[in-house]
C-alpha cells in the first residue's frame, strides 16, 4: 500500500533560518508529488508540485522542493523563512493514473519572530 | 479563493441527530473527495467521486452517506454519529487525470463538526 511520511512533526525556527521538511513515501509507479501548507485558519493551499522534468521545483513564497527518485524523497525548502511562514505543511503523493493523493500526517512549522 | 466552497462552516450535532454537509465547486472539475481531518493525524480520505460515480468508499462507516447529484455539488449526509466523529471535515475536486487532468486537488475551508 503507499504510504507518505513525514519525519518532523513540529518544527521551531526564528525568522531568516533555513528550513528544510521531510517527506519519503512508498510506492513504485510513477507519482505526483505535492505540498499543501494550511495557514492558521485557512484551507489547504497548493504549494508546489512535481509531475515530470526538472526534479527541483519551485511554488509559491519562496519554496521550493526536490524530487529525488532513488530515496523516494521530495523534500521541502526555503532558505530563509519568514513568521508568515508559520502554518502546517503537507506532502501528498498521487499515483501517476489516478485522482487519488496519499497525505503524510503534515509538519507544524512555527517561525519566531 | 472562492473556487470551492463548503456549508456550514461549523456544525454542533447531537448523536441522535441527522445533518448534511455541502460542498460546491466552481472549477469545472469532474472529481470530487472528501476528507476527515482529526488533530494529530493524516488526513483521511473518506469518499472519491468521479464523474458523479462513487469509486472509492474509503472504509467509512455507513453513519457517512456521501450523494453527488452531479460533477459540481458533493453531499454527506450524517446520522447517529459518534463524539470521536467530530473533526474538520473538507472537500475537495479535481480534474481527473484520465480525463487529461493534473490530479491537484483544490480544498475547501472545511466544515468543523462537534458531536456531542
């Protein structure tokens, strides 16, 4: 079964830090690959995607992520965040034929100002 | 962002009571999710319609009823629900990818539910 996982749950940084998120997920196929972040009080938003081409890709905000193929990976960064960045982060996985996504448990990111 | 809403935006439900939850969207999508959002875990996907065609009952317990009369509104119905059924509920569609879509999937605000 695929499966999507997060390694941080709650992660604390002050503002201009480096952050990087992790996600690994386990399935064959080919995949699709997002994150969501959800502000505090507002609905999932789409972040950043990846379907094919270039592994580093960019979204919104200053984020950006990489699709590493050999580790199953496709971690999250930003290389200095902002309070406004506080919110909680999802990585999905879709698999490359179906409308279905598989969402890791998120990661609570917490920026001091 | 307005392109999928959902009603009410807070619901209080006793566990003897029936209630239903809305969901619309304005996107021209042809797929449609539900999804239980609970404190501390991923979030869960409950229902998948494509085409106004139920393919995926994710396990739910039948006080879950999901109808979509077509490709733009997705109900769920709910009846003797249970206190640990209190969550965010959200919606969400998409373009299928079979149909030539990308699979992202575009969320509504959600509907917090309390059973008491």
């Amino acid at each position: 079964a695929q499966s999507v996982s997060q390694h941080n749950h709650h992660v604390i940084l002050s503002e201009a830090a480096s952050l990087e998120l992790g996600c690994n997920y386990s399935y064959g196929g080919t995949v699709n690959l997002f994150w969501y972040v959800q502000y505090p009080g507002q609905h999932l938003q789409l972040l950043l995607k990846y379907f094919s081409g270039d592994p580093l890709v960019k979204g919104i905000k200053g984020f950006e992520a990489e699709f590493i193929k050999s580790k199953f990976s496709f971690n999250l960064r930003k290389p200095s965040v902002q309070w406004s960045d506080t919110a909680e982060y999802f990585c999905a996985v879709g698999s490359g034929n179906t409308g279905k996504l598989i969402f890791g448990q998120g990661t609570t990111l917490q920026v001091k100002p | 962002e307005t392109g999928v809403t959902q009603t009410p935006r807070h619901l209080v439900m006793g566990m003897t009571n029936k209630k239903s939850l809305k969901c619309e969207q304005h996107l021209g999508h042809n797929a449609m999710y539900w999804y239980k959002q609970s404190a501390k875990k991923p979030l869960e996907l409950m229902f998948v319609y494509n085409f106004k065609e139920q393919t995926e009952n994710n396990s739910v317990p039948s006080r879950f009823s999901p109808e979509c009369p077509n490709s733009s509104h997705l109900f769920l119905h709910l009846h003797t629900l249970q206190p640990e059924d209190s969550a965010l509920y959200l919606c969400a569609s998409s373009q299928d990818p079979i149909a030539g879509g990308s699979g992202e999937q575009y969320f509504g605000p959600g509907t917090r539910l309390t059973v008491t």
